[in-house]
C-alpha cells in the first residue's frame, strides 16, 4: 500500500515539474500517435497481401502490437529515467540521499523518476489490446483475459529484473547507458510474434535478452494460444529472475562508495 | 557573409576533407561501443520488415518477389541506407541552439563541407562493421542475387545520386532551425513519411494504391527504393531513364532551395550563447 502511495508521490511530482512545459505533452502525443500509425499501416500494406501471417490473423497483431507500446510505455515512464537517474547518482556519488531513507533502496532507486508524457504510450497500448480484442470477438473469454493480466505482469517483472541487472552494472563499469540503448533498440523486435525469427534468433530474444515473454506471449494468453509450458515459463521465470536481480542490487550495492560521505 | 558561397579551389578543399576527415576519425574511434549500438539500430528494423514479407510470401511469391527475393531486397536496402542516411537534421538544430555553428561560419569555407567531411567519415568507419553484419545475414537469410556489371555500375550512379539527393533534401529541411525551436516534431513527421514511402515497409510496388500514387509523386523513393530495384535488376527501359531524370531534377530543385534558405536563414542567425 505505501508503495502505491509512493508511486502515485513521484507521479505527483513528475507532472507538476512537466507542467511547466506542456508542449512537451503535444510532442509526446504526436511521436505516440506516428509510432503507433506507422506500425498500424505497415500491417494495413502487409495484409493487403495475406490473411495470416505465420498463423497471426490482423486483429491478434493489433493487440500485440498494443501489447508492446503499453511494455514500452511502461518502461520508458517510471524504470527507464529512474535507472538514468540511479547511473547518474552513482556516478556523481549523490546516491547517498536514496539509502539513508527508510524504504526499500531497490523499490526507491525504480520508481522515483517519472516521465509522466510516456502515459500517452501506456493509454494508446491498452486501448490497442481492446480494439483488437474486440474484432477477435467471441472468442477472447473471462479467462484469458485474467491470464493475459497475469502474463503481461510477469512478463513486466521479467523485463523489470532484466533491466535491474543491466543498471546494476553501473557499480562497476561507468557507461551502462550503452548496453540499456542496445537493450531498446533488440526491444523493437518484440513488435512480431518471434516465432515468425529465425530459430537463432528466436532463442536470443527469448532467452538472452526476454523480450519474448513481455510482447508475444501476453498477446498470446489473450488470443488463446497459450501453452501450458509458455504460462509455466514465464511465472518462474519471473520469481526467479526477480529473485536473482535483487541479489545482484544488494551485491552491487557493497561496492557502493558514496564520493559525499 | 549572407550570401556566401561554396568556394575555395579544389586543392583547398581536398585538404579541408583531409583535416576533417582526421578529426572526426579521432573522435569517433573513441565511442567504439557507440558504434556497435548504431549498428544494431541500423540492423534491426530492416530485419524485422524482412522477416514479415518473407513469411507473407513463404514458398510462393508476392508481387514477383520470392522469400529470397525479400532477402535480397532487404540487405541492399540495409547498404543503400547506410550509404545515404544523414543525421543533419538533429545537428543542426543542437548546432543552432548552441550557438556551435558560429565557428563554422567563421572558417574559409562552407560548413556544409565540415558536415559532409563529419558524415562520410562516419561512414566509412562504420562500413567496417555494416559489411560484416551483411555477411552474417546474408547466410542467415540466403538471399537471391544475380549481379550484372551493368546493374552494380548503373546501381552505383542512382546511389550516389540518391545520396547527394537526401543530403541536400535533408540539409535543407535542417535550416527550419534558423525559425523554430521545435525541429524534432518536423522531423518525427519527415521520418514517418520517409518509412512509408520510400520502400522500407515494403517494396512500392507492393504498397497499396492510394500510398504508392503518393511514392510515385514524392522524392523519398528516389532516395532509397529506386537505387535498390536499380542494384537488383528490377527496373529497365523507360523506368530506368525516368528516374535517373526523377533523381536529376529534385536535386536541382534541392540545389535551389537550399541557396534561397540558406541566404534567408543566415540573416536569421543570432546565435544563442555568442
């Protein structure tokens, strides 16, 4: 509860530091509004020519789609400038002023920097994933619904810890920043279902770098092709992975040598 | 200063791309890492293009390209690309805003030079990097080439031409930042235009009407698809002459263009932090 309440504290703060410029916001919207279309009339020229494509029917890739703009809405509102901010802060020793507060360090250094903008990603993803949906009709029921919930938070803690990881390296090597861009840029490839990838790099997106369990098969749980081997894989993965992230932030953090104190 | 133009004997100049050449290789081989990043950037998004057509067309063909075809579309465009892709339109408005563009002012020669000197030294460095991932997927995606002398040597005029298009076509579009503070919204919509209209979602032939008219009537398609169907022996006879011509006259019109802003521009200029 109090770490809703936070979440919603630097929300707060974040749109009241933006307010000043809100042409930040048009030009928010507008780059949202020309990802999302570029993408969409990419599917209308390549269903011009099919009907599915690699057994995806139109209406499941919008919602993949939608799957992958709310991910990497996400992403970019709350963890990615907060882990910019945790890089900073080791750099310049000032991370001091995060650890002397009586809250989790880890939950601290992930939630307080919010680019609130990227809601505008968050939005036109959800509303994505119920337009098509919708045109998938009849058949997207109560229970895959809950399931594709479900998924989609495991498939955000996966991300999440993934990322944890990467940013915790910055105890030790300076320029992380360079590794979280390679991280977007392999990111972009979760806009497919990754079974259409050749098996080589089916695995590294699986795998290597998980961006498999937070796109594809989320949109999987609600179009109903979920495996029961796919669900398993990632709600352990999520434990587990979560679980390992943490330890290597407590690890990193002994290397932690505040340059003030 | 306004109207100034490109000056300076050959000899000059030679020696001007010398220096800058050197300049810019010293500081880009200090982002080593930037540079694989960049590539991956460069790599991925044909890839994923890649990957949709060649499932559309699985073992039979669309619109006379097979999955192979789709491979070899794709790995030329990746080289097409990087031969002419220019990041101009961000460095001008950080230049302008600045106040960086001052220096370049004052040196013998247009800053247009420093910006070409800075842009084809990046990429040569880079095609150290772009011709290996190319080898990588070409055995991973077993394209279908049949190479001609004449399609590399025609191929090789309409990219040289399609890059001296979009350099000047977006150097051009750059000088917006002499008026406005907000570039990057113009350039987030040239970018949109330029995904979907010049072959980089799907060849223009397979786009559907209303969008390919719009390819047909726009130059962006001269700046990429052209010289790649002109590389893979798709285009002959009076399509072939049509856009050469095509390339010919936008860049002429750029040529232009670019004076009467550029003139209009500078008088402009005030620059910020000076």
């Amino acid at each position: 509860m109090r770490a809703l309440r936070l979440l919603g504290l630097f929300f707060w703060v974040g749109l009241l530091n933006e307010l000043e410029y809100r042409v930040n916001f048009l030009l928010q919207a507008l780059q949202t509004l020309l990802s999302v279309g570029t993408a969409l009339a990419g599917l209308a020229v390549v269903f011009q020519h099919t009907r599915s494509l690699g057994g995806w029917e139109a209406a499941e890739l919008v919602v993949l789609l939608g799957v992958f703009q709310t991910v990497a809405g996400l992403m970019g509102m709350v963890i990615g400038p907060s882990f910019e901010r945790l890089m900073r802060d080791v750099r310049e020793g000032t991370l001091d002023f995060v650890l002397t507060k009586p809250v989790s360090a880890q939950f601290l250094v992930s939630i307080r920097q919010v680019a609130v903008w990227r809601l505008a990603d968050v939005v036109v993803g959800l509303a994505l994933v119920v337009t098509g949906g919708l045109q998938y009709g009849a058949r997207v029921g109560l229970g895959q619904v809950l399931l594709f919930v479900l998924v989609l938070a495991a498939g955000v803690i996966i991300v999440y810890s993934f990322r944890l990881i990467l940013a915790t390296l910055t105890f030790w090597v300076v320029r992380v920043e360079n590794i979280m861009v390679i991280f977007g840029s392999l990111y972009e490839a979760g806009r497919l279902p990754v079974s259409l990838y050749p098996d080589w790099l089916r695995v590294v997106l699986t795998f290597l770098v998980p961006v498999a369990f937070a796109t594809t098969v989320p949109a999987e749980a609600l179009t109903g092709r979920l495996t029961v081997e796919n669900l398993a894989l990632a709600l352990v993965l999520a434990v587990g992975l979560f679980g390992v992230a943490s330890a290597f932030w407590r690890y990193g953090l002994r290397h932690y040598t505040g340059a003030s104190a | 200063m306004s109207g100034r133009a490109v000056t300076g004997t050959l000899v000059d100049l030679a020696r001007l791309y010398r220096a800058a050449f050197r300049a810019t290789l010293a500081i880009q081989l200090q982002y080593r890492v930037s540079l694989l990043i960049w590539l991956l950037g460069l790599v991925i998004q044909p890839v994923i293009y890649l990957v949709v057509w060649r499932t559309v067309a699985g073992a039979g063909q669309v619109g006379g390209y097979t999955a192979a075809d789709f491979a070899a579309y794709y790995l030329t465009l990746m080289l097409v690309n990087h031969a002419t892709f220019t990041w101009i339109m961000h460095e001008y408005d950080w230049e302008i805003r600045q106040g960086n563009l001052s220096a370049k002012l004052l040196k013998p020669a247009h800053p247009m030079h420093f910006h070409l000197a800075d842009n084809l030294t990046y990429k040569l460095l880079t095609l150290s990097v772009v011709l290996p991932a190319l080898g990588g997927l070409s055995l991973a995606f077993q394209p279908r080439w049949t190479l001609t002398p004449a399609q590399v040597g025609l191929g090789a005029l309409a990219v040289i031409l399609a890059a001296a298009l979009r350099w000047l076509l977006e150097y051009t579009l750059a000088l917006a930042a002499f008026w406005t503070s907000r570039v990057s919204a113009i350039n987030q919509v040239y970018f949109v235009v330029l995904v979907l209209t010049s072959g980089q979602i799907a060849p223009v032939g397979l786009l559907p009407g209303p969008l390919r008219a719009l390819a047909e009537v726009l130059p962006f398609r001269l700046m990429l698809a052209f010289p790649i169907e002109v590389l893979l022996g798709r285009v002959e006879g009076g399509a072939l002459v049509a856009g050469f011509l095509g390339q010919v006259l936008w860049l002429a019109g750029a040529v232009v263009l670019f004076r009467l802003l550029w003139a209009a521009g500078l008088r402009r200029y005030t620059a910020v932090g000076a």
